[in-house]
C-alpha cells in the first residue's frame, strides 16, 4: 500500500500555505508519500483560499486536497475569530474520521500533522492508531511559551490581563503578560479554554514540528530541545525544518482580485534599490479610517518611497477582518489629496499584494509588517528589516522576538488604546531607512537571510530536522488499525 501523510492545517491561508510548504518539503525527502490536506471553511473570511489549491492541485500531483463537509454552528454567537475557528474545528472531528477511513482503503497514513487550532482531531488520530504530530506554524520562541502556557495557568488564578507582571518562560526574554496572545488574556474567556486545552495536547503528540530554524531561534530552540518547557520533561521530539515560505501562490491570487500584481512590480522595477517601504498587515489585518489617515500623513511625511497594501476598515472596530469589505474607494478613505502628492513615490493597493514577490524586489528596503508568522520569515528569507506592528494572535509576542531577541525589527508603539500618531510612523520608517540603528538590523537581516539558506542547505539543521521526522514516521508506525 502507498504511504500517506495527512495534513490538517486551519483555514487561515497563512496556515494552509505553511502547512502546503511542509507537504512540499515531505516531498522532497521522499517522493513516493502522497500527502493530503483536509480543507474546512469557516464562517469569516479567512483570505481566499480557492485559486491557490486550484494551483497547487494543478502542479502537484502527489499533493491531494479533501474539502470537509461545511459544519453548522450550533449556538454561539461570538465573533471572535479564534473561538470560531476552535468550535467549526471541534464540530469538524465526524469529518476527519470519515476523511481518514476513506484515505485509509487506499493508503498507510503514518501521521496526521495538525495546527494548534486543530487539536481536537488528534483525538482522532489516537482512535484509529495514527501517529499525530503537532505544526507550529509559528516560531519556537511561541511554542516555548504555549507549552508553558498550563504552568502559568496553575500557578495564578488571575487573568493574564490582570496580572501586570513579567512572565519568566524558558528559552525567551521576559514577556509582559499583558503582551500574550490576546485571546489568553482572560480566564473566562472560552477562547482561554480551548488554548489551555490545544498546549496541554502538544506533549501528548508523536512530535512537533516547528516552522523555523535554529540559528533565528537558538535560545528558544535550546529550551525546547532541553525540554525546559514542559514539567517531567515530557517534551516530545521538536524539529524544527525552517523556513517554510510561498514561493508561489497569494500573487495568483492577487492577479484574480485586483489585477494589480503585474503594476505594483512594474512600479517596484523603476524605484532605486533598497528605496521602498512596504506596508501589509496579513491576510486579516484591518486598521479604522482615522488609523488609515494617520498612516498616510506619517508617510507623507517620512519623504520615502513606499508601496502600502489598504483594505476598508471593520465594521465593529476589530483590526481583524472577520467579514472584509470589498470596494475600497481610496479617495475617501486617505486624506484628501494625498494620493496625488505621493504620486511620484508612493503606489497604494487595494487589498492584497503579491507579498513574496514585493519582498524580494531590489526596490525594497523595508517592511512594516503585522507580524504574523509567515511574513517574518517572508521577510527574513529576502533579508528585509521590518517595523513590528502587531495586529491580533500572537504578534505582540513576535514583535518582542523580533525586537529584543532577533534584533532584526524596530517597534512600532501604540498608545493605550493601540492608536499609532503619524509622528510614530514617520519616526519609525525613517528609523528604519536612515538611521544607524536601522542600518545594523538591515545588516543583521543581510546575514539571517544567508543563515535561513544554510539551514536549508545539505546538512544544514533544517534539512537534518526533517530527514529525522520523516525516519520518526517509519519507527513510529506499527500496523494501523485503521488498516487492519
Ligand atoms: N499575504 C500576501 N499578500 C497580502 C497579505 C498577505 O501575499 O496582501 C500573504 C503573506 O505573504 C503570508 C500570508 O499571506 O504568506 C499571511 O500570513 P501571516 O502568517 O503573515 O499572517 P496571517 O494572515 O496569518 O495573520
């Protein structure tokens, strides 16, 4: 029987595009596996996923996609994403079932690789005898952090948000602990519940593999690997085979919806080399018009050169586009005359840019970024600083590793109510693009770019890490009985 490996990313697009590159990579290690993805769709918009698998179908056979039948939500109201994305996850768990049996006649699965939204199905997994990995398709330093996410839970009954103090984890700086991921924050949260519940299950896992490399994350990689994360030591294996990034994909996506890819690296081509500051907050970062605007004069102001991604602002005040509005008349969200004024240095794009694309242009020198995963280690690969300005999940967490540990960022500050003035913009980028502190993270970035490469290379630690998970599938697997 053919060997399969199953993937079950969430719906996020940045999750499926990681979990896609972890296919790929599974690939090239051993090309006789068939790799499959089980697609679930949930009721917000989660980035256009359609043209991508259609792509990804289309040039590589030995990658299947199972879409799951659409679960109906029962009772809850809530939309708050994460929450949503847990419980379509959980309703889900018939549909994986079912999805593993059939793929079972024809295959031997030795594993199912699951996102931290995607616990529920290792349970599953654990029924039919399928090994079940855990993805982090963030970096070490939040997995350090998620595995010790149930000790700081026993020892506090507070709310993270009312704690006020540093949070002492292995492996990373101290974080503020009003600085963790925001649906943690409160304990009555039901969102708290089903993390609580997701860290708990990454001990119990066959393995966990990480997106990341060891050199970006060496003080958070050794904790891990030293098993200082979790009590007993009861840290299962951790490979980290990073980056994993898109070659190819949002910007076909992005053709479909705008039709701007083709312009925006036309302009990029008659920009100066290094000039350019690129602005984009991931597949679901929103700001309200009165953040647009000031965005708009800081850069104005800053003089550079700069290529910004502008979506409509939320509806309820969220920066998460839980429902994106389409139609964006540019006119009438940004000042009054300021697309005319920064003509000259300036493209605005509605929506959506080829991200991997812009960031790998000679024309660009810098990144204001949201800090979701993928785009650091997007940024990291091209060798671009960024500016951190967490939006929503993990990114404040992100923004202190990028700033304090990685030292490839400059902070971007938010007042109390997490406005940014124009000033914090224009001082920032030009932090960035002209100061001597923006001229040594350039640098560091220059030589992370080559150490992400080195990782990937022939007996870079990367490379070794998988050749080691894919060895872990043959000893790990006896006879399943789902195939007996
Ligand atoms: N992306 C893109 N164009 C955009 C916005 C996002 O290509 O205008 C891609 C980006 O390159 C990355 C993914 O979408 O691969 C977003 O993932 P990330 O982890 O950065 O953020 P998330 O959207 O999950 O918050």
């Amino acid at each position: 029987m053919e060997e399969a490996i199953v993937l079950y990313p969430s719906p996020p697009i940045g999750h499926l595009i990681s979990m896609v590159e972890l296919g790929k990579l599974l690939l090239t290690q051993k090309p006789s596996l068939s790799i499959h993805i089980l697609i679930t769709s949930v009721p917000y918009d989660s980035g256009s996923t359609a043209p991508y698998i259609a792509n990804v179908a289309a040039t590589i056979p030995s990658i299947k996609f199972h879409h799951l039948p659409t679960v109906t939500l029962p009772s809850t109201k809530t939309t708050h994403h994460e929450e949503l994305t847990f419980e379509v996850l959980r309703l889900s768990n018939p549909h994986v079932r079912e999805e593993l049996l059939s793929i079972s006649k024809n295959y031997t699965i030795h594993g199912l690789v699951v996102d931290a939204f995607c616990c529920a199905a290792l349970s599953v997994a654990k029924e039919l005898n399928i090994p079940g990995y855990h993805f982090s398709s963030s970096g070490a330093g939040v997995l350090a952090l998620f595995l010790y996410f149930p000790t700081i839970h026993n020892t506090t009954t507070k709310s993270l948000k009312d704690l006020k103090s540093l949070l002492h984890i292995p492996g990373v700086p101290p974080i503020p602990s009003s600085d963790m991921p925001i649906p943690v924050l409160d304990r009555d949260d039901k969102s708290y519940e089903n993390f609580l519940d997701s860290s708990r299950s990454f001990p119990e896992s066959a393995g966990i593999v990480v997106n990341t490399f060891a050199s970006l994350e060496a003080r958070a990689v050794k904790a891990l690997s030293e098993g200082l994360c979790v009590p007993n030591n009861r840290t299962p294996p951790i490979y980290c085979i990073g980056p994993l990034i898109a070659t190819a994909g949002p910007k076909d996506d992005a053709g479909t919806r705008n039709g701007t890819t083709l312009e925006c690296l036309t302009w990029l081509d008659s920009q100066p080399v290094g000039s350019v500051v690129f602005l984009c907050f991931g597949s679901l970062g929103l700001f309200s018009k009165e953040q647009l605007r000031e965005i708009a004069f800081g850069l104005e102001r800053s003089g550079h050169r700069f290529l910004w991604v502008v979506r409509n602002p939320p509806s309820d005040k969220k920066s998460v586009a839980l429902s994106a509005r389409p139609n964006i008349d540019l006119d009438s969200l940004l000042p009054e005359g300021f697309l005319d004024r920064t003509k000259e240095r300036g493209l605005v794009l509605k929506s959506w840019a080829p991200q991997v694309a812009v960031l790998n242009h000679p024309s660009v020198g810098g990144f204001v970024s949201h800090c979701g995963w993928n785009s650091v280690l997007e940024a990291v690969c091209a060798g671009v600083p960024l500016v951190a300005w967490p939006l929503y999940a993990e990114q404040r967490l992100n923004r202190i590793f990028l700033v304090e540990e990685m030292k490839l960022a400059l902070p971007m500050n938010e007042s109390d109510n997490g406005f940014v003035s124009s000033a914090e913009v224009e001082e920032r980028v030009l932090g960035l693009m002209e100061s001597e502190e923006g001229k040594l993270i350039r640098e560091r970035a220059i030589a992370m770019k080559i150490a992400a490469q080195a990782a990937l290379n022939e007996g870079g630690s990367s490379r070794v890490a998988v050749s080691q998970l894919v060895e872990s599938y043959k000893e790990i697997t006896t006879t399943p009985s789902h195939a007996r």
